[in-house]
C-alpha cells in the first residue's frame, strides 16, 4: 500500500477530527487516528466498521489523516462488526466521547498543596470514537482511540474499582499542556483548608460523570471543571461544575455525561 497515494494531506493543523459525513450507497470512507486505521461503509441496510489497532500503541499517537485509498487491505488483527437497520441513511456522525470508566493519572512527580493554599492542575483523558447514524437516539459503535490499560483503584483488593491507567502531563499552566486530538482537558481545583501540607501520587479522575465540550478558540475538547476541598478529614470532598472554566472560552456542548447520576469512590489512594 502505498504510502504517498494512500493519504489526503496531514491534517496535524486541525485536532477536530470529527463531524457529519455523506455517504452514499455502497461508499467507504477511511481515516487513521494515531495509529489506528478505520474504515466505515454503508449498505443498504447496514453499516459495516472494519479497524485495526496494532499490539502496541503509543499515547502521543495524535495525529490523524483521512485515508484516500479506501480499498485498502486492512491489516492485522482486524476486526469487524456490522451493524443492521431498516434501511441506512446518507448522514452519519464520527463524535468524540469520554472514557466509559473512570481514568486513575499519576503525575510525573508528586503534587503538593501547602496548608491554606489552592490551585488548579490541567489534566487530560484519553478519547473514544462514537458512531451515531442518522435517526438513531445512541451510538452503533464507541471504541477507544488508544486502548488505555486496566488498572485497579482502591485502598485493597475488596474496596475499590477497575479503571483505566494513563500517562499524563499534568500542568499548572494551561499553555505548557499540548493539545492533543484524542484527549480531553479537565481541570481540577484543589483547596487545602487543613492545616498540612498535602501530597498525592495518584489521582482517580471520574470522567464518566463529566460532560464534553469543544471550544474552537482554544481548539482543545474540555470537560467541565472538579473541585476538590480539602479539610483534614479522611476524605476530600469532591465537587463537579456544571460549566466549563474560563480559559476555555466559547464553547460547543458535544455530549452528556454517560453516567450523569454515578457515585464514585474517592479520588485519592490517601493523603500525605
């Protein structure tokens, strides 16, 4: 396959990588999203998905093309799933979402909150892909772009939950935080009314209860911003915002939360 003919011209200037797409009878349309090759069709009476995600994939994998040659031999391991309707119709959405499971980040180095103190760290989550036809209420497919790994969250084996684990660059400064085409920033508010200086390693991030936006002055995905108060309890108390922050500009709303009514456990293994 042909590297040079394969490709429309990069679109590394432009994170939006979703929207609405034509399709007529019989037409397939392919993409390449970091290292994921993805390739959709529409029949008659059914949409056919084929991808491929290699064994290994690197989470600075952002950059995404539309594919010109559609006929391509898909590599492997691929996998496909059809989708069966009435009848199929031309208007079909590519959409980002969250993670369907809340997303534990461990920063580079340990964060610290000296007593009194607030402030804000800018963090990103990992992306899906939603496949939303035209008169259908929910998606016919949501698939991570990059798998993220299974991790455990909790203070023991019997108290806690499956999550998922990523790297991140957890910043201060929004302007130090890339953006990134398949992740999504949140900020989290920290306040330390206790009278000690905090420390944490890890952080669970409830991304499942947050919704998504999409601010073209910024060209980043955003979701709304979590406050954490601190006030020498065992636990923080933890509060999401109905809003995106300021930094974030003008924005569009891309997708409810998918589990707005959840309960999630504590955000922290532990204070320091």
């Amino acid at each position: 396959m042909s590297q040079n003919n394969l490709y429309e011209r990069p679109h590394s200037e432009s994170l939006k990588w979703w929207g609405e797409q034509k399709f007529e009878i019989q037409q397939a349309k392919a993409w390449q999203f970091g290292s994921l090759l993805f390739r959709l069709t529409r029949g008659i009476k059914e949409w056919r998905l084929e991808y491929h995600r290699p064994h290994y994939q690197n989470d600075y994998e952002q950059q995404w093309r539309i594919l010109t040659d559609t006929e391509f031999a898909m590599p492997q391991p691929a996998k496909i799933e059809r989708y069966m309707l009435h009848k199929t119709n031309e208007t079909f959405h590519l959409m980002p979402r969250l993670a369907n499971r809340s997303v534990v980040i461990k920063p580079v180095d340990p964060i610290y909150i000296p007593a009194g103190q607030r402030g804000t760290l800018y963090i990103s989550t990992p992306l899906w892909i939603a496949g939303l036809a035209d008169g259908l209420a929910e998606p016919l497919f949501d698939i991570p772009v990059i798998q993220p790994k299974d991790t455990w969250f909790g203070k023991n084996p019997q108290h806690g939950e499956i999550c998922y684990a990523t790297s991140v660059d957890g910043r201060t400064d929004l302007n130090l935080l890339t953006p990134r085409a398949f992740r999504a920033v949140t900020p989290i508010e920290f306040q330390n009314n206790s009278l000690h200086q905090l420390r944490f390693d890890r952080m669970n991030v409830p991304v499942p209860a947050l919704p998504l936006f999409y601010s073209e002055g910024t060209g980043r995905l955003w979701t709304s911003k979590i406050k954490v108060y601190y006030d020498g309890a065992e636990q923080a108390r933890i509060r999401i915002e109905n809003r995106t922050p300021n930094q974030a500009g003008e924005v569009t709303y891309i997708h409810p939360p998918r589990s707005p009514n959840s309960t999630f456990l504590n955000m922290f293994d532990s204070f320091f």
